[in-house]
C-alpha cells in the first residue's frame, strides 16, 4: 500500500483561507471530506468544458444554416366591411358573455 501525504497551509490573513479553515473545522473526517471535495471540483469542471463544447458544436452548425425570410401579411387597419365589423364585435361580446 502506497500512501502520498500533502501538506495545506492557510494564511489565517486571508479571509478565504479563514472560511477554509473553519469548514474543515467543523467536518468529521476532513481527509474523506477534502478528497470528495477535489471529486466533486473535478467532475464540475469537466461538466463545464462538456457544456462548452455543446454550445461551440451547436452554433457552428447553427451559423451553417440559412434562414428563409418570410413575410407576414399586415392587415389594413381600415374596416372595409362595417357589417364585418359589427358580426364580428357581436362574435366577442357572446364569448364574453359566456365567460
């Protein structure tokens, strides 16, 4: 069996390093709790890269698209058909009404 020792230094100056110290503080096995810590940092970070290299995939095949314009037609604001009109408020009263 092979066993690695490392050796942390805080500087107790450094609030960072305070917050560091009081987390390990308070942990009950700080070796178990440092080697899941530097786990759950690693999978982060290549979460974080996959993601990137998602995105990156994604807009490249993105930009390679053409986009085709359409047009919407725009209705003219004038009413042409007053008897139209009047069905058609008749039509949204009843709705109301039934609401």
């Amino acid at each position: 069996m092979s066993i690695k020792f490392f050796k942390i230094r805080f500087n107790t100056d450094n609030p960072k390093d305070r917050t560091v110290m009081n987390i390990l503080k308070k942990a009950d096995k700080q070796n178990a709790f440092i080697k899941n810590a530097i786990i759950v940092y690693e999978e982060k970070q290549q979460n974080e890269q996959l993601i990137d290299n998602i995105l990156t995939a994604v807009r490249s095949e993105l930009s390679n698209i053409q986009l085709m314009q359409t047009s919407v037609p725009v209705l003219n604001d004038e009413i042409t058909d007053e008897n139209t009109a009047a069905t058609s408020a008749d039509i949204a009263d009843a709705f109301l009404d039934s609401l």
